[in-house]
C-alpha cells in the first residue's frame, strides 16, 4: 500500500508540472497562428491553431477552444473543404455561451462561416437560417450590413426574389453615402434581383450609377462586378455592348489577377464574339487547365497538412501514454483478457457470417451470369445487325467475324473468364458505335467525346453510360424519325454531362417509359445521376444526362 501512495504522489506532482506548462504552450501556438493568418499563410495558421485547441482541450478552456476551431473553420472553407468547415463550425458551436456578450463577434463569425458553406454547397434552407444567426450576434454595423448582403444573395440565389428585394432596399437606406463599398454593391444586387424577377424590367440605369462609383473610388473589384452584370443584361438586346462590357471585365480582372474572373469574362466574349472565337478559347482552356492544377495541388498540400496534424497528435498520445505505462499494466493485462474473449466470441459469429455470406454468393452468382449473357449476347447480336442495316461496305467476312468474337464471348462466359481488357479507349469505343448508326437518312455529330473527359471513370461506370448511350441511338432509330442526331460531351468538376438532341418527332410524356427508356433511367440510378428530358420542344428531343466521376 505504501508504495501504491508514493507512486500515487509522483503522478500527482507530474500532473502539476505538466499542467503549468499547458497555458504557456497553447498562447505560444495560439499567437503564431493569427501571426501566420496575417501573413496570409492560412496552411501554417491551421496548423498551429490545431495545437493551440488540442491544449485548450486539456486544460479544459472552452472558450479558447471555440475561437480555435473557429479559425479553422474559416480556414477550411476559404480553401474549398466545405464539409469540414461546417464540421468544425459546428464543434465551435458547443464551446460558446450565446449569453454572454463578450463572446458575440466570436459566434457571428461562426454562423456566418457556416452560413457561406452552407450557400456554396447549394443548401440554401441551412444557409438562410445561419446568416440569420449571425445577423442576430452581429454588433457592428458593418457585420450587419454583411450579414443582410449576405442573406440577400442566398434568397437571390434560391429566386427568392422579394425577399431579396427588401433587404437589399433597407440596405441602402442604411448605407446613405454613395461613395463607400457598400452602397453600390446592394444597388448592383438589387437591380439585378428586379431583372432577375422580371425580364422586362430595365436594370441599367442603376447598374451604371453602381458602376460610376465604383469609378471614381477606383473600386476595382466592384467595376469587375459592374461589367459582368451590364455582359449578362446586354447578351441577349446588344450583342456589341455585351462584348463591350465582357472585354473590359476580361482587362479589369487582369489587373486584378483574378483567375475566376478570367476565366468568366473569356467565356462571355467566347459565346458573343464569333470572329476571335479561337483566340479567347486558346486562353479559356490554357488558363483553365493551369487553376485547375493549381486548386488541385493546394488541396492537396491542406489535405496532407491535415493528415501530417492527426499523425503528431496520435505521436503526442503514444508518447504521453508511455509514461503511465507502469501504473496501468494491471489494467492492460485485464483488458487484454476481455479483448481475447470478444475475439473468440467475434470468430464464432463471424464463421456464421462467412457461411452465409457464401449462400449469398452463389445466388449473386447466378443473377450476375444471366445478366451477363444478356449484356454481351444479346446486345453483341444486335450492333452487328445495326452495321449490316447502316453500313453500306460492311461484308459478310466482317459480320461473321463479329459473330464469332460475340461466340467467344459466350463461352468464356460459360467458363466464368474475366473479360479481357479492350484495347480501344472508351473514347473511341462510343464513337465507334454512335457512328455506326450513321446513313444516307440519319447524321450523327459528336462533340466534346475527349479522352480526358472519360478520366478516373471506372469500368463498371463505362460500361453503363456506354449501354445508356446505345439505348439512345436504338429508340431514336425506332421511334424519332430524325435525320439529324448530335451527341455533346462536358465535364465540370468531378461530373460528366453528356447533351444529346435530334430533330424528331420527339416524344411525349405520356409515352416516355413505354419504348425502352425505363432501362435508360434504371442504368442513370446506378450511376447516381440524373436525367432531364426536353419534352416541351417544338420539334425534336433534348435529353440532358449527368452524373458524377467518383
């Protein structure tokens, strides 16, 4: 007993010293942070306010834990990482006293990170309700005055436009003076919420006054919002001046260095100046292709950032959990115990497991090859039909080799062999077969039908859209009469959007999932997309299909 007391002693004299040196470290970490934030250098600021919380953590500080996690929730979402933006926002929220005054421009900082991550994810019901929050704990008048800009976008964003148009208009009663920031960025919003409402309503007069400002207090930021808008308004009345204002937003966002911008004003001129069209687009994908490396490699770097960040707090644990190592080896040896009981009783339920599992399997089995005879007899038979019927050269040679590579597909299915990788990329494989429905009475186009669109796809994911793609050409051959079919393809971020159109008879809803369709929409369900049909065109169909890469 008396050795378990002095030993008792010890732990507890560690633990004082220990504790002592907690508040030194997390001020020395938590004042390197805002240093490293002020030197815009937001990946070592994130790290440093990582080990400034996980201090505060242990010395139980609540508060200094939540303006922590607050900084890296900004952080996060100033760099694109969404998700863990509101992750931590979130945390934040359990730390801070919404009564007590003191902590109000910290909890209004909070809503409002959540509020904008919550707007670029599209969730605008959360991003309403957050900057609401934070216009509720803003004190300055300036902070509410961002928070009704603010809110005022996300209803515009959601065409909420009455809602907009009232707080953009108090707004402006609020700011008074024309020649600060604020004043003509609402003015700009609320004109463009009028035209957005109603197409017939005239926003010039008020974009241009927006614009004049901007001028003389040289806002360059705000002219590159002034020429975008006055682009869009213009686009469809005055093509000239739609240019106009594209290429002076293209030459102001230069100066700004701003590639988002650039990228916006080029491709405005791209779609109204036909004459340069090559030129604008050389720079369009040439500075496109270099943003998109460069997002990619800092989300790379903040994500290995992050990763290096858990790595050293599992090392801190592994090292602090050494040195109580001896006082807790009776513990160890206990649970040791209680974990080799659980294994044992874990390998007994999981042989049950694995047994029917096995069941499963054979029954997956035989679903699986009776697809499969389906997918590659049946569908192997019908593309060399579609060539003999389409393709005025192909011979008889031609078709019975076809035939005997969809034999020996048939029976390697029989034999349960993998299917040997094809050499033509996916690319060319859909080329292939869209062009041979090609003919004297039917054209097809394809545009945009690249090989890097079809990166990082999986094979199991090819295989659909190829399948989803021949379901098209096969009711379009049955049933659209159309002598004149395209097929566009475009990738945005991580998803695929392929257009198709044809200059049929079109279809009706009524109709829609009787010809076959329904296995297009099954497939699109697999692929986690979706499915858009055109049905109110005059003439013809327009299908819009999207779907993610990953």
């Amino acid at each position: 007993m008396k050795k378990l007391y002095f030993l008792l002693i010890i732990i507890n004299l560690l633990h004082s010293c220990h504790k002592k040196n907690l508040q030194q470290e997390s001020n020395r970490f938590y004042e390197k942070a805002f240093t490293f934030l002020e030197e815009k250098n937001e990946d070592s600021a994130y790290v440093n306010f990582d080990k400034a919380k996980e201090i505060f953590v242990e010395s139980k500080n609540k508060i200094k834990e939540g303006k922590c996690l607050i900084q890296m929730a900004i952080i996060s979402t100033n760099k694109g990482d969404y998700y863990s933006g509101q992750s931590l926002s979130t945390q934040a929220i359990k730390c801070l006293n919404e009564n007590d005054k003191d902590q109000f421009s910290d909890i209004y900082s909070n809503y409002n990170n959540l509020g904008i991550s919550s707007d670029n994810l599209k969730d605008y019901e959360n991003a309403i309700k957050f900057n609401k929050l934070a216009l509720k704990f803003a004190i300055e008048k300036s902070e509410r005055l961002i928070s009704l800009n603010n809110l005022s976008s996300v209803y515009r964003e959601n065409k909420q436009y009455d809602q907009a148009i009232k707080i953009y208009k108090n707004i402006l009663i609020n700011s008074k003076i024309e020649n600060n920031k604020i004043y003509p960025t609402a003015l700009t919003n609320l004109a463009v919420s009028k035209w957005s409402e109603n197409p017939n309503y005239d926003p010039q007069p008020e974009l241009l006054k927006a614009l004049k400002i901007r001028e003389n207090e040289n806002d360059l930021w705000g002219q590159n919002s002034s020429q975008s808008h006055l682009s869009d308004y213009f686009k469809n009345k005055n093509s000239e001046k739609a240019l106009f204002h594209a290429i002076k937003m293209y030459e102001i966002s230069k100066k700004l260095k701003s590639p988002d911008d650039q990228l916006e004003a080029l491709k405005k001129i791209i779609e109204l100046d036909t004459y340069n069209y090559k030129k604008f687009f050389d720079r369009y994908t040439t500075l496109r292709d270099s943003l998109q490396i460069e997002r990619n490699n800092s989300k790379n770097q903040f994500a290995l950032i992050k990763f290096d960040t858990e790595q050293i707090k599992k090392q801190n644990a592994q090292n602090e959990n050494h040195i109580l190592t001896q006082s807790i080896a009776l513990g160890i040896l206990v649970g040791v115990l209680v974990v080799l009981i659980l294994i044992i009783m874990w390998y007994k339920k999981r042989q049950k497991g694995l047994q029917q599992e096995k069941e499963l399997e054979v029954k997956n089995t035989q679903l699986k090859m009776s697809k499969k005879v389906h997918d590659v007899v049946a569908n192997g038979i019908y593309q060399v039909m579609t060539k003999i019927e389409n393709q005025e050269d192909f011979s008889k040679d031609e078709a019975l080799d076809e035939l005997e590579f969809v034999y020996e597909k048939s029976r390697d299915i029989s034999y349960d062999k993998e299917d040997a990788t094809e050499e033509e990329d996916f690319s060319e494989k859909i080329s292939t077969s869209i062009g041979s429905f090609n003919n004297d009475s039917v054209k097809t186009y394809i545009a945009g039908n690249e090989k890097n669109i079809w990166k990082n796809v999986s094979q199991p994911k090819q295989d659909e859209i190829y399948q989803i793609i021949r379901e098209l050409l096969v009711n379009m051959k049955k049933h659209s009469q159309a002598s004149i079919v395209s097929f566009r393809f475009e990738r945005m971020n991580n998803e695929i959007i392929i257009y198709y159109k044809d200059n049929g008879i079109g279809i009706s809803g009524a109709v829609m999932h009787k010809n076959g369709l329904t296995n297009m929409v099954s497939r699109i369900e697999i692929l986690k997309g979706q499915i858009i049909f055109d049905t109110e065109t005059e003439k013809g169909l327009k299908i819009n299909i999207s779907f993610p890469v990953y």
